[in-house]
C-alpha cells in the first residue's frame, strides 16, 4: 500500500529540485532516452511519482541511478521541465535516503554543514602532522631529491589509509545494504535466489570497470572523459592504499618506470576528466552543465586541489625542495581526507558504488519479472 | 472628484515571464502620487510571504477599492479576497486590469497601461475612453486574404450592399479549406461547402476579386485609407481566357504544385485546380522556360484565343480607398523539418497533415488513395498511384504546437482532423492499421468529443504519448514512444506517418501589422482589441481580423470571426463613422476623455 507523503514536495525541493509540475507526460523523455528499457521506464515514470507524492514507490526505485545524464530528454522536452536534472536531484535525495547516519541530507541540503565539516577535518589533519611531525630532514638524496620518507613515513601512513579505506568502506557497505533493501526487499514482491545473486554479479564488476551504459548516450566524448577520471583516480587509489611503499620513494626512477608512468597516467586522466567537467559546467552550452548544485560544484573543486596539490609534491620533490614539498604534503592530506569522507560514503562520490549496484539490482529485478511471465 | 474612495492597487508581476516587459517601477512611482489611491504593491510572487505582506496591509488600511492590474490578475484575485472581506468589502469591490486583454505587454505600452489603470481608478470602461475623435469615412472596404473568413466577411458585406475589394495572394481564392477533403465532426465535403461560395465571390456585383494580387502599402487614416495593391503578371488575360488548358498540356516546364501542398507537379502554366475562383489560367515566373531563357513560348503557339497569353506583361500597382480594412490572411502550416527527431524530409513517407489531405482528396493526384511517396522519371519525390498502399499508418499529434522548443499555444484544430484522418483511413483503406499518438485529446466544439468518441470505436489504437523519435527499419519506420497509460516503451513498424502539424501565423503577418499599425501579439499572431469581448477589433480604428490571422482557428470559428468583422463594418458604415482606435490616441487623450466620463458619472 502506497502512501500519498504531502511533504515530499518540500523534501524533494531541498536537494536542487525546482518545480515538476510542468510535466504534462507526453512521454518524449521516456522515448528518447537511449538507456531506459522495458520494466524501468524512466524519467517520466520517477516525474508522475514525484508529482503524486508517492514517497514509498521512489525509495524503492533503482531507475535514478540507471539515468547517466546525458541531458537528451531535457533537451527533447516540450515543456522545459528538465527531466534530466529532476532525475539528477532524485540521485541526491535517494543518496540520503539509503545513509542511515543522516549525515548525507545534511551535507546535500546545508553549506554550513558540508564546509563546515570539510574545514573541521581539514584542521584536524594539519593539527595532527603539527603534533606527530618528527624533525624536519632538509637534506637532500644523493639524486638531489627530497627525502619524503624521513617526513612521512610510508608504513604509518599507509596504517592511516588502510584506517580511513575502512571506515569510508563501512559506511558505503552499509548504504549499500540499505539500497539493496529497499530495491530488492522491499521492492520486488518475489525473493530471488542465491544462484540468481551469483550469476549476475559479473554485472556489477563490468559495470563498475567500463561504464559500458554511459557510453550508450549520443555524445560519447563524454564517457571518454569520464572513464579517464574514473580509470586514473582508481590506479592511484590502489598504489596508495595498497602500495605506497612502492610508489612514495625517495629514489628517483627514470621517466619510463612504471611507477611514474602509472602516476603520470593516473594525473593526466584525472587533469582530462576534471577539465571536461569544470569547462562544461562554466560553459553551460549542454543541459547536462546548465544546473550545478553546490554538491556537483564542491566535488570538483576538492578534487582538482587534491590532483594539484599531488602534481606539487611530485614536482618538489623531484626538484630537492624540501620545505616546499612538506607543505604541499600537508596541503595534499587536508584537501584530500575530508573529501574522502564526505564526498564517497555521503555525497557525490557515492555513485560509484550506486551505479553499477543498481545496474546489478535491475538485473535481479529483471530475473524475477521474468519469473513471474 | 466624485470617485474620492480611497483604492488601492495591486501590481501583479507574477505573470511576466521575463524580459522587456511593461515598466511596473514606472507604474508604482505613477500611480503612489494619486490622491485616490491610498496604498500601492508590486507583487513579485506568489509566496506566503509576499501575500501575506499586502493582506496585512489591508487589514490595517483598508481600501473601498482593490485594482489587481497586470498580464492575467485573475490568478491572483483570490489571494486577496479574504482580506477583502475580513476588511468589510466585498469580493465585488476588486477590480481586474488585464493589461494582455488589449495586447499591451511591451515596454513602449507603459504610458497606455497608465491610462488603462488610470480609467480603472477612475471608474471609467477604458474602450469606452479610447472610443473618441469619430473620423468620416468612406463606404467601400477592404479584405485581405481569400480563404474561409475572408470570402465570409466579402460575402457579408456585399450582401448588405457594400461594395467589397477582395484581394487574394495565391491565383484562386478558397484559400487552405479549398485544399481539404472532408471536414470535422460532421464528414460533410468541403469543396462542396465552399465552392458555391467561391463562385458567389466571383460573381457577386458588389465585390471585386483581386486575385494574385499584394498588398504593398496603407496610409491614411482610419475611414479614408488608400491602399496600394501589386497586381503581379499573371500573363494571361482574366477577361478572354477560357480555361480550355491546351496551354497547360503544351507547357514542357513544370513545378511543385502549391496548392496541392507539394504532393505532385503542375505545369507552369496553370490553374491550382480544377474549381479555382477564378478559373483561368496563370504563369509561374520561377519556372517558366521561356521568362528565364527568353525560348519556348509553347503556350502562347498552342492557345486559341488571340493576345490572350502576354508572356512579358509587367507588374502593376493600383491604389483603392477604402474606409475599412478586414485582414483575414489564415496562417500557415509548421514546418515540419524544424523537428528532425521526425525525419520529415529524410524519410519519404513521413508526410504533413496538408500533404496528406491531398492524398485523402478526391480531387489529389492519387485521386483520394493512399499511396506511398516514389521518386517520378524526372527524380522527383511525388505521390501516384504506381505505388504500394500502406498497411501500418501512425498519426503523431501536437508537432509543433504544445512544445517550449517550437510553439507554445495548443493549435486546436489538430486533434480533430487526425481523428478525421483516421476515419477516413479506415474508410479507404479497411485492412490498414491506425495508431494515434497523442498527449490530450482536444475536442473541444460542437460535436467534437461525440466525434472523438465515435471514432475511438471504429478499431483505431489511441496511444497516449507523443512519440519521441521515427527511425528507418528496412523499408519501413519504426517509431519509439511511450504507452503512458499501459505504462510502455513501444517501437512500432509502419509505413507511414502522419505529422499532426501546427498552425503558424502566416509569413507577411509582421509585415502587415507594420502597414495597419497594429502590433504583433506575444505568439506572432495579430492581435485584437479586445481578447474577450472585442476578438475581431483591433487597436486601429477601421481595422478589424477575422479567421486564422487572429490565432489558431477550425472552420466554423473562422466563419464566426467573418461574419463578425463583416458586422462590425456594417455597423461604421451605418453610423457613418469610424473610431480611431486606441493605437491612434495619445493615452493623455484618453485619461481626459476619462476624466471627462467620470464628471458625468
């Protein structure tokens, strides 16, 4: 039983909604949309369900996260009601939805709590390299390079990423669970089988490493740009969360090692993506850049510091500048672990376990839909 | 002052939409000034805040008199009547000024929406201000277009013994119903309503038919216009041809027919069809062989009638004056090619609502079968009956109209000839599937929804959803849409399509409006003096639409409009005056006038 929630309107218009009643469901959203299919119909579906105030149908709903924006139906609509950008609003609002910290309705409705927490993790982390900070070695290696090990020691902080891949890992596990029980537990009315878990898991796996659903949008360029952010920012997760000891060294390998073509391929993805985004958004030609909320514009911003910051270090280091490279260091830390903690497991970020659970999740709803043929 | 109440005014700006509008900061300052006036608000929006601010103020200062002016205050009125009430008044005692009621939405109307608010403070009708400075003025009148409204309102008038000059753009009157087939709700045929009609036109003794004719220029004033009229070459001679046509089978060039809205060729030579008003023949100076090489003058050889054919005649202009002008110049259909998701162009069987009244008509060049598009010996994409009848047909409503992107305004009429062509399909084409593609079923007249209903049973598939996008799928289209009510994406194989195409205002409207000294309304469409109660006047005196031109419109409504222009000069001619019209007046003029109407008063 469906109820009719009076307040979703106010809820919804929190996160970036304006107005949806300009829908007349004439359907050319749904129609020209490249990825919606038979038994997830969307936007215009999501749009009457918003409209009707059907709270519960929308919680339960994996078609947001199925949406890559490419910004076709906004652009197709006879009514200018943005379809695109309500879907984009609907990914917010499920994304708090699914935290059971509550954290994410925060950060995505409030500027004092998101810049508030950013700041307040970026104290903390300056104030601990303050306090834990063993003397500064200015000297320089025999290849005239900075002696970063002696400053942060690769082993302790690799002890920190694996603290903080934890509890970032945790809390997104968690949501997930959450998604998956409101998608599938409460959202398909037949319980599927473990074996049905199993053969579609590949999904997930494809899905999270190719995008392969994004590429299906008119503009493919911009899979491109995506899938090079995507691919440089994951290389550089793993050699510093895995193998830091191998990529921070004080030694310096010649241009074609693979440690530094690993960072530089890792650097230049994330540089090509990022621009892509942060010209496209200032630019707004496309309908996809023309709304950015504070959230889309934060992300950027953070993420862009990080990469300098890291490009900073490098070059530093490389060029024997030690108090340079430190401060960078600490620069580098104070951008990046506040934007791990809110951006992945509360903010924008997250769709990168959403997304491919989702498509995951449609293929289990899809399983019993034939079942039920 | 006898109007001494204490009034106040509401500004309601919620219902621009942006842009150089009317100068509500200009107004405010204006009308703050005024003894009458006691409290004055700009509304900016709807939200509590900004209600509930100016209730509060007429609770604590209240008015005898509300006046919410602006685009639509009807919209609004009913924030304010509780207040109203709780404050003593009546919901009577709010007044509404529509400032879009008169046309007024740009910047340079400011100082006429002052005299508009004006007369409403004053308690004062404002047509009743604006109708001054009576001119004398002369019987004979003008109407431009020969379609529908204008053959109605031609009638009209020279029924009642006013001498009448009809010009007409095109070689034959009868405009675009001459082109149709069969019309709504009732399936009578239309060239049987309208060509007795035309010929009346023709043969009436009280108007003279200007066919292929332009109207160039206007000046004057209103009662006493002289107009210059371009009579373009025909090359053949109304009064001596006979209409016999050997100069057409001779004429070796040939051209889109115009009339037949492109489905087949004609000769240079021609009559648009059969039954044109007046049935004689004319040259297409675009594709004529000999005005473009100086050779051929196969039509002059071939003609029975000497000097009947003068292939180098000239242009002439000819001055008329008239006392008033009735402008019924139709639209024209949307182009379809502006919505490529639809491939009309690219897709050879993807046709227009006009194109496909032709092949429906009797009189086409199928010979009212439906047949495919194909490419003729000379590579041209034409319709005959050498091809294939389709067996899949899809109808997409509202191209064009209803859409942000193109046209806002519903076109009206859409609906209810793709029901009719659905009718029809079934009817000559009785193994052939019908799909409908629709957003809202409009059937809004007489009889329209029992014919909507009557249809619905005649085994047609109503689909609710306009389709997004038409594909090419071997030798047929496969289009995608959504099945809003079974809740479906659906990709359907057809043969053909049928876009539901919009109606436009006609090219020359801007161009007119310039001559008349009227103004273009916000959709392009002329606009009138009156939306509710005055439809056909204008803000010129002596000036009066009818039909198409005004807004979109079915055939009865334009006959009404017609009938109603043709009124509305009969009764000028009867008094022997005209009015100036607003447009000619200073607003000064008219805040006097008011002033003096409520000293009456």
């Amino acid at each position: 039983m469906n109820r009719i929630d009076p307040n979703l309107t106010r809820d919804l218009r929190k996160f970036g909604i304006r107005d949806w009643n300009d829908c007349y469901h004439c359907g050319t959203c749904t129609a020209t949309c490249p990825l919606t299919a038979q038994g997830f119909l969307f936007p215009r579906k999501e749009i009457r369900l918003m409209q009707m105030g059907l709270k519960g149908p929308i919680s339960t709903s994996v078609e947001p996260w199925l949406c890559y924006y490419c910004g076709e139906c906004s652009e197709r609509c006879p009514r200018k009601a943005n379809p695109g950008e309500l879907m984009m609003s609907l990914r917010r609002y499920l994304t708090s939805l699914y935290d059971w910290t509550g954290l994410s309705g925060k950060f995505y409705t409030s500027k004092i709590w998101e810049l508030g927490f950013i700041i307040f993790f970026a104290l903390l982390v300056i104030l601990a390299f303050i306090l834990i900070l063993p003397p500064l070695d200015t000297t320089l290696t025999d290849q005239g390079g900075v002696k970063i090990n002696s400053f942060a020691p690769p082993d302790l902080v690799e002890y920190f990423d694996w603290a903080m891949a934890f509890l970032v890992a945790s809390l997104l596990v968690s949501n997930i669970f959450r998604m998956y029980l409101r998608v599938i537990w409460t959202g398909t009315k037949q319980r599927i089988s473990l074996v049905e878990h199993v053969r579609e898991f590949w999904h997930l796996v494809f899905n999270f490493s190719v995008q392969p659903k994004f590429s299906k949008c008119e503009d493919r360029s911009y899979w491109l740009y995506h899938w090079l952010l995507m691919s440089g920012y994951t290389i550089m997760f793993i050699l510093i969360v895995v193998f830091l000891p191998w990529f921070q060294t004080e030694n310096i390998f010649p241009a074609w090692h693979p440690q530094r073509v690993l960072g530089y391929y890792a650097t230049i993805g994330l540089l090509v993506g990022l621009g892509a985004a942060i010209i496209g958004r200032i630019r707004k030609k496309e309908i996809k850049f023309e709304f950015s909320h504070v959230s889309d514009w934060l992300f950027l911003i953070m993420l862009s510091l990080t990469v300098i910051t890291g490009i900073l270090i490098h070059i530093f280091r490389v060029n024997g500048m030690p108090w340079a490279t430190y401060i960078s260091y600490i620069a580098h830390m104070a951008i990046l672990v506040p934007m791990i903690l809110i951006e992945v497991p509360f903010s924008k970020w997250s769709h990168l376990a959403y997304r491919p659970f989702a498509v995951y999740f449609a293929r289990l709803k899809k399983s019993t839909m034939h079942q039920s043929r | 002052m006898i109007n001494s109440h204490t009034k106040g005014i509401i500004l309601d700006k919620t219902s621009e939409n942006g842009g150089a509008g009317v100068n509500y900061d200009a107004l405010f300052h204006n009308f703050r000034n005024y003894s009458q006036v006691s409290n004055i608000w700009i509304l900016e929006n709807t939200d509590n805040g900004s209600i509930s601010r100016i209730t509060a103020d007429l609770f604590d200062h209240p008015v005898e008199q509300l006046i919410i002016a602006g685009n639509t205050p009807g919209f609004v009125k009913g924030y304010f009547e509780g207040a109203m009430k709780a404050s003593g008044r009546s919901v009577s005692d709010i007044r509404l000024v529509s400032f879009q009621e008169f046309g007024l939405f740009r910047q340079e109307d400011t100082a006429m929406v002052q005299a508009l608010i004006d007369c409403a403070v004053k308690g004062v009708s404002f047509e009743m201000a604006a109708s001054q400075g009576d001119l004398e003025m002369t019987t004979d009148t003008l109407v431009i277009g020969g379609g529908i409204a204008g053959i109605q309102a031609a009638l009209e008038l020279a029924d009642g013994q006013v001498h009448v000059y009809l010009v007409e753009k095109s070689g034959t009157i009868g405009g675009k119903m001459a082109g149709f087939d069969k019309t709504f709700p009732t399936l009578d045929c239309a060239a049987c309503i309208l060509t007795p009609k035309m010929v009346e036109v023709n043969q009436h003794p009280n108007i003279t038919l200007m066919t292929y004719c332009e109207v160039l220029d206007i000046w004057g004033v209103p009662g006493n216009y002289t107009v210059s009229v371009l009579k373009k070459a025909r090359r053949v001679n109304l009064s001596t041809c006979i209409g016999c046509g050997t100069c057409s089978e001779k004429c070796p060039a040939t051209a889109f027919s115009e009339f037949d809205a492109g489905t087949c060729l004609r000769k240079s030579i021609y009559i648009p069809f059969p039954q044109a008003v007046p049935n004689k023949y004319l040259i297409d100076e675009e594709s004529c062989i000999y005005l473009k090489t100086g050779k051929c003058r196969a039509c002059v050889k071939a003609c029975p009638v000497p000097n009947c054919i003068n292939l180098d005649e000239l242009d002439e202009t000819v001055k008329l004056k008239v006392g008033n002008i009735i402008v019924a110049t139709g639209f024209k259909p949307f182009d379809a090619a502006r919505m490529p998701q639809f491939g009309y162009g690219k897709f050879p069987n993807v046709v227009t609502a006009l194109e496909f009244e032709r092949l429906l008509n009797a009189a086409g060049s199928t010979g009212g079968n439906i047949h495919f598009r194909s490419k003729d010996k000379k590579d041209n994409w034409v319709f005959n009956t050498s091809t294939a009848k389709p067996d899949r047909l899809a109808i997409i409503h509202c191209v064009g109209s209803r859409d942000e992107n193109y046209n806002k305004y519903c076109s009206r009429v859409c609906c209810m000839y793709s029901l009719k062509f659905a009718h029809l399909i079934r009817e000559k084409l009785p193994q052939a599937e019908v799909h409908e593609f629709y957003i809202d079923m409009r059937a809004f007249g007489k009889g329209y929804e029992e014919f909507y209903q009557r249809i619905r049973n005649e085994e047609i598939h109503m689909i609710r959803g306009k389709t997004a996008k038409i594909d090419a799928s071997g030798e047929h289209l496969l289009l995608r849409g959504e099945h809003i009510e079974t809740n479906q994406l659906i990709e359907l194989e057809v043969d053909m399509v049928i876009l539901a195409t919009g109606l436009e205002p006609g090219e020359d409207t801007e161009q007119l409006c310039h001559l008349l000294g009227l103004k273009v309304g916000r959709d392009g469409w002329f606009t009138e003096m009156n939306s509710n109660t005055d439809p056909t006047g204008t803000a010129t005196g002596g000036i009066y639409i009818a039909g198409a031109c005004q807004g979109p419109k079915d055939i009865p409504d334009s006959v009404a409009q017609g009938s109603a222009a043709a009124a509305r000069v009969i009764q000028n001619i009867l008094r022997g005056k005209v009015a100036i019209g607003f447009q000619n007046l200073t607003p000064e003029s008219i805040v006097n006038q008011a002033n003096e109407l409520a000293m009456i008063r």
